[in-house]
C-alpha cells in the first residue's frame, strides 16, 4: 500500500485552510486519511504552517511520498533535510 503525505482542503469559500496528512496514495483528496501531521493556512500576510516533524519524520521513513506542495513546506521548515540526513 503506497501513502502519500498531502493536503486536505478545509474552510469555507474563498478562505481555504489547510491539514497536512497522511493517506492512502488511491483516497480522494478529502477522503479517508491515516494520521493528521499539521495544518497550513495561507491566508494571512505571514503563511501559517505548523507540522510535527517527529511524526513527518516517522512517516517519511516509512516511505510515504509527499505532494509537491508537502514538500516544499517540508523542506521550508528544515524537516527534509533532517530526513536526509539521517538516511
């Protein structure tokens, strides 16, 4: 089973809010997921991105592939390098 760590959209129009999670490589974007990671919240003038690295950390080793967006906030907050470093 291949997991994927992606971003499930919330808020309401216009507003998007952001979780980041994990799930299975084949739900729908808002579908089931397995555990959430953090949030991202771009509306305000300063992006709001909180992410716990231990779990991110945990999952990325576990071979979960991030989206392209994950992971660029990944690596923004240092997590991937720490990844990276560790292999």
């Amino acid at each position: 089973m291949a997991t994927r760590i992606r971003l499930v959209r919330l808020g309401r129009k216009k507003r998007p809010f952001y979780r980041i999670v994990v799930c299975n490589a084949q739900e729908r974007r808002n579908g089931n997921f397995i555990e959430i990671l953090g949030y991202y919240n771009p509306m305000p003038a300063e992006a709001e991105v909180k992410i716990d690295a231990e779990k991110a950390l945990d999952w990325l080793n576990k071979g979960a592939q991030p989206s392209d967006t994950v992971k660029n906030l990944l690596s923004k907050q240092g997590i991937i390098a720490q990844y990276a470093a560790s292999k």
